[in-house]
C-alpha cells in the first residue's frame, strides 16, 4: 500500500495587503500574510483556547488560566455576553465573576495573549445570544446600520472599552486582536461599521477577526478589513433530528475551511451573485476547533479523546496556522435577576442547553478537571510553539487519492512541505466508524521513501523528513516530534508503530516499543516518549516536567498537580530524568453517601426536570466525608439538577457517562439530587468513540 502525494506548488505569498497590523508594539509587531501569522516579523504559529471568564468562579480564574498555559494555549480569547454586564438597561456590571479587566490582568501576568469577543451578538450558548432582553423588547432591527442600534452598540462597546483601556498590545498590554460580531454571514458593511466604531472608541489591536463561515462560499465580510477565522466540531448536537448523522468529514484532509454543520445545512459553493470570500488572501485561522461539545436535550454526545486530537491534527495537517478551541475550558452559566442566562426554545432558539453546566465536555472541564485530550492536544501545542516559524510558511498538499468520510481502506495522509523539508500527517481516526488496517504502507514524500508500517490502531500522528536536529539532518523518523530543549529533542512512538530514525550521514537505529529512550548523538540527545506517557509531558516556567499520570501546572513559581493528593514528575538533566514527589498528607479522597429522600419540596427550575414531559422525578440527599476530589453519579438519568442550600448550584443531561462532580461544591451543605427517568425520544451515543 503506497501513499503518495501531489505535486504541489508554492502559493504566492501576500505581504500588507489588508488593513491591519497598524496598532503594535515597536518591537515584537503582530500581523499576517495571506499564509501565516508573523511576530516580530517571523512566521508565527500560535495556540488559543476559549474559556469565559463570566462562567467560572472569579476566585479561580489565576489557577484555571495557569492550567491552560501549561496545556500549550498562549492566546485566551473570551466573550462578553452583553446581557451579564447589562441585564437592566443603563446598570452595568464588571464586578466579581464579570470583571473583565482583572480578568485579561490575570492572563497577562501568566504572560498570554488575549482575545476580546466583544459582540454585540455573541452566541455561546447564551440567552438570546447574548442580547439583554430589554433590547429585543425594543423592537430595533438588530444586528444592522439601523441608526438607534448602532447607539446602543456604541454604549455598549464604549462601556467594554473603559474596562480594558491601557490594556492593548501596542500598551504593552496581553490585548492582541478583537472579534466583532459572530456568525453573521451575510453583513460586510454592518461589520466594517463595527469596525470603525471600535476603532473610534479605542480598541486598537493588530488584529480584527470574524467568523467566516455560512457555506463554502463563505461569510460576506469586508475583504481587505478583517481576518476571518473558522470552526470544525467533532458533532452537530444542535441539528434538528434525532437520527444518526452522517460521518464527519473532518477527520479526512483537505482545503476546505467552513464547517458545513455550523450554520447552514445545505453548502453552495458559490452564490448566486456570484459572491465567494478570497480565501487566498487570508491564513487558514481557526477560533473554533471543537475539544469537547455541548449536549442539547435533544442530542447528547459524547466526544472522545481521539475525537477531539485527530481533529485538530487534521485540520493542523490540512494547513490550519492558528490553533484555536472552543470551549478549551468548560464553564458555569450565571444565573441573572430576571432569568436564567442559557440558551433555550423559551427565547426562540432552536436548542435546550443545561441551565448551569456549560462543561462542554472538553479539555479542562466545568471544574478544572483535566481530561484525557487535554494532554494529547499538548503535544500539538508544544510542536507548535517550537517549530511553528517552521511549520507555519510550509503550504498544504494532498495526498493523489483523496478518501471519503465514509472510506476506510484509502489511507488519510497530507503534507506539508517546503518544497524539500516537511512533514507527512497521517490520520487513522474516523468519529462513529472503524477504519481498515492500513498494512505495509509505504508513504513517499519529496523523494524520501519511509519505511513500511502497519497502522491498525486508533492513532493520528505526523512524522518528519529532512528534519534539522542540531547540526544534524535527519532524513526521516517514525516518530512524532514533539519539542526541544536546549540540546534536547523529544518524539513521541506512536502506538503500534516502531519509532525509527534515519540520519543523512546513514546513521539509524530503532527504539523498542512501549519504552521510554534517550539516543546520545554527541551535542544532541533523542527522547523518546510512548505515546500514552508523552501526553504528560509539559513546559512549565522554562523547563520540561514529565507528569507521573499527573498533569502538572505552575502558578507564582510553584509547580502543582490538577489531580489532588501525593504526584510525582521528572524533570530532565541532560541524559538523566530526575524524579520528584509532592506529598500531601492532608488528602483524603470524598466518599459520597447517597439517600434516597421525600419530595418535600419544589425545586427551583423545576420546568428542567420536565423538558421531555412530566414525568416522576426522583430524590437523594447527598453528602460526602471530605471536600478532595470529585464523587460521580453514576445512575443513568434524563436530567439531573443539584440543589445545594436551596439554590440550583449545577445540572447535567445524562449522556451515559459518569456525571462528575467536585466534592468541595457539596461539602458541609445540604444537597439534594433530583433526577428523572431517561427519556428515549432524545438521541444518545450509541457508545464510546
């Protein structure tokens, strides 16, 4: 089985040619060409993540960001839901969790970047997108030129503005681009007003995004105005039916940047007038790649680690130069005076969402926990951050047979080449479908001929050719490059597959399988990490810490785990790993004690529990012995709501896993759980991914 590649051509590249780039810093300028983004005037690959400030206790805002720093992000980009700062008209709030400033403080302190989603419409999940509700009751044509709109628009911004003012990039602030709008995919002229007005009001950033996408002809936007950035989920949980969906066509390579499950169903590929966005004069951005998913009542899904990794390796692959998750962070929605803050068929819309949880099934949870992709992505990330200026001017090239969604034999390979250098991506993952082994392929690319392998396991990974490491070329490798560290060099052996190097002056060798390895080249030494162990490798305030299954994070100087109780690390010393221990005595991990109660009271959102119909609803008092850890309900339920001293503190649709909860939310409080019976109207999983 051979795999081989097209003969590709370099794109021309375009150099200031849109109207950005103009608000920077003399030294370390942001801006883009019409291939990749570029800091301090060299190619730039960054990495960014979604987490909203006004859905996570203020308390742990520094912890949760240090968390996502040591995941690989290097941007937050956050929204500001119009209807949490403003949910009276003329009374604002940027106080405790809706403090915007502190909140971007924070972040430019753990040294990241941030970007502001500043609406008007935001989307996210939220009530009315975002909108107050006294402004839909005015009865204004929104989201248009419409002269009294756009006043209170220019309110609302102007209020925005005061909170970051001397935070901007050319401030020598972490305020690096701004998003107006989103998803508004037929509104040029109503964007470059947004535009202009933020301008004038003061938000001067190198970069202004929007989203791009609507269908393959793309969203209108002001062309030379704006960058237009673009999503990929692994599901569409907010498509109208309960049937299963076709596969993904996500986890197959190709040029295509619009989502055809965001927004419309049904894609043109161009418009009747004729309309088509120039794709060529942007950068393939991406602010939305999915880590996770929000379950609607009526769709619940569950997303995978591979999932989640093979996506954005696909879209990495596919010539996708900034990495951007939503949500990379899970959240709580607030509860408001007037209503809750969710979306919901209530307000018009065409999905229930979970009144509180907004976990999003993704890297770092509601509550901080870290899961499974939140590691593999790191590997990802890491790449990115030290070879990115490689990476990102390299163009993508398809490989001669281009499969389907649906094939499972023709192997899914892309590459990404200079012409002579590069790397081969490779992706055996398909959501909802179990590929073909792929025996004895052979991948050939830019005359070098890696050695047969056999990919039969769930694996998406990527592999070097003509490879600078020190002063050395290495020809090729059967290993994952992950990054380096002084003279360190550190691969990942992908699963099933012998990590093997091959060096221009004929040095080669092979690496025992499952086993951990250090390669001395002289002035260089080659780690190599199984795959499974890699994904706990992280840098952390310069230096590289390998977890012990422990995922660790650093926050004002000192190194901590996410999981609570005794964790180890290594650190490394040239060719030594160096191995240490954080006891801590005081863990004892909760017990939950769960018993059945009487109804003995009514409660609050109860119309929750009866989205599927009235039905019998059932009642435990909970409570556990400590507040370390989480406990998890693991009865199956429709919807299940979590009362804690009488108020509504969190609420989860069942998907068939484990519902997980921190131990410290019920600690010394009176709870109840309310469920009820599991509704077979809705769509679930068939299983696990």
């Amino acid at each position: 089985m051979h795999c081989q590649f097209v003969d590709g051509k370099p794109p021309v590249v375009l150099r200031h040619h849109l109207n950005l780039g103009r608000y920077n810093r003399d030294t370390d300028p942001v801006d883009l060409t019409s291939q990749y983004l570029t800091k301090g005037g060299t190619p730039w690959l960054p990495v960014m993540g979604e987490f909203h400030f006004s859905r996570c206790p203020r308390a742990d805002w520094a912890r949760e960001i240090a968390k996502m720093k040591a995941g690989g992000i290097r941007l937050v980009s956050t929204y500001l839901f119009w209807i949490c700062h403003e949910e009276e008209e003329g009374v604002y709030d940027f106080s405790g969790e809706n403090d915007v400033r502190t909140f971007v403080e924070l972040c430019g302190q753990q040294g990241l970047f941030v970007v502001l989603r500043i609406g008007p419409w935001a989307h996210g999940e939220a009530r009315n997108g975002g909108f107050p509700d006294w402004l839909l009751h005015k009865g204004l044509p929104l989201r248009t030129d419409d002269p009294a709109y756009l006043k209170l628009v220019r309110r609302w911004y102007t209020a925005i503005f005061r909170q970051v003012q001397g935070l901007f990039y050319e401030d020598g602030g972490p305020v690096i681009a701004v998003q107006l709008e989103n998803e508004l995919t037929d509104g040029a002229q109503h964007l470059l007003t947004l535009k202009r007005m933020a301008e004038e009001i003061g938000f001067r950033v190198p970069l202004y995004t929007v989203t791009g996408w609507n269908a393959a002809s793309g969203a209108r936007i002001p062309v030379d105005e704006v960058l237009p950035v673009f999503s990929a989920y692994p599901d569409a949980p907010w498509s109208e039916g309960t049937g299963p969906l076709p596969l993904s066509p996500h986890y197959v390579f190709r040029k295509e940047r619009n989502d055809a499950a965001v927004g419309a169903d049904l894609m043109q590929q161009t418009t009747p007038d004729g309309w088509h966005l120039p794709y060529e004069r942007y950068p393939f951005a991406t602010c939305e790649l999915g880590p996770g998913q929000q379950s609607t009542y009526h769709r619940r899904v569950r997303i995978s680690p591979m999932d989640a990794y093979a996506l954005s390796l696909c879209k990495l692959g596919s010539g996708n130069n900034l990495i951007g998750y939503y949500m990379y962070h899970g959240g709580t929605n607030q509860i408001g005076k007037h209503s809750t803050f969710q979306e919901s068929r209530a307000t018009g819309y065409p999905n229930d969402y979970p009144i509180r949880n907004y976990d999003f099934d993704t890297a770092l949870s509601e509550y901080g926990e870290a899961r499974p992709q939140y590691g593999m992505l790191n590997l990802l990330h890491l790449f990115a951050e030290d070879f990115g200026e490689c990476l990102a001017p390299m163009p993508y090239v398809p490989s001669k047979k281009t499969p389907t969604p649906e094939d499972g034999t023709t192997p899914r390979a892309a590459l990404r080449t200079d012409g002579r250098s590069g790397f081969v991506f490779v992706n055996h993952h398909q959501r909802h479908k179990v590929l073909d082994p792929w025996k004895n392929l052979v991948i050939e690319a830019e005359g070098i001929c890696f050695p047969a392998i056999d990919v039969t396991q769930d694996v998406s990974f990527f592999f070097p050719f003509r490879m600078q490491v020190g002063e050395r070329e290495l020809s090729f490798a059967t290993a994952q490059p992950i990054c380096r560290q002084g003279d360190d060099w550190f691969f990942a052996q992908i699963p099933g597959i012998p990590a093997h190097y091959c060096f221009a002056d004929k040095e080669e060798w092979t690496e025992r399988e499952g086993e951990a390895a250090i390669a001395d080249l002289g002035k260089t030494r080659i780690h190599t990490l199984p795959f499974a162990q890699a994904q706990y490798l992280r840098r952390l305030d310069g230096k590289l810490v390998l977890g012990d299954h422990s995922n660790w994070y650093c926050l004002d100087g000192t190194l901590h785990a996410i999981e609570g109780g005794t964790q180890r690390y290594w650190t490394f010393d040239g060719g030594r790993r160096i191995s240490h221990t954080v006891p801590d005595a005081s863990w004892q991990q909760a017990v939950l004690r769960k018993e059945p109660c009487e109804a003995s009271f009514t409660p609050p959102y109860e119309e929750e529990l009866f989205l599927g119909g009235v039905r019998p609803r059932s009642f435990w008092k909970l409570s556990v012995s400590s507040p370390c850890g989480f406990v998890e309900i693991r009865e199956s339920f429709d919807v299940a709501e979590l009362i804690v001293d009488g108020e509504l503190a969190a609420d989860c649709f069942g998907t068939g896993r484990p519902w997980r909860i921190p131990a410290s939310l019920l600690y010394g409080k009176q709870c109840v759980l309310v469920t009820t019976p599991g509704n077979p109207a809705v769509y679930q999983e068939p299983g696990e991914s």
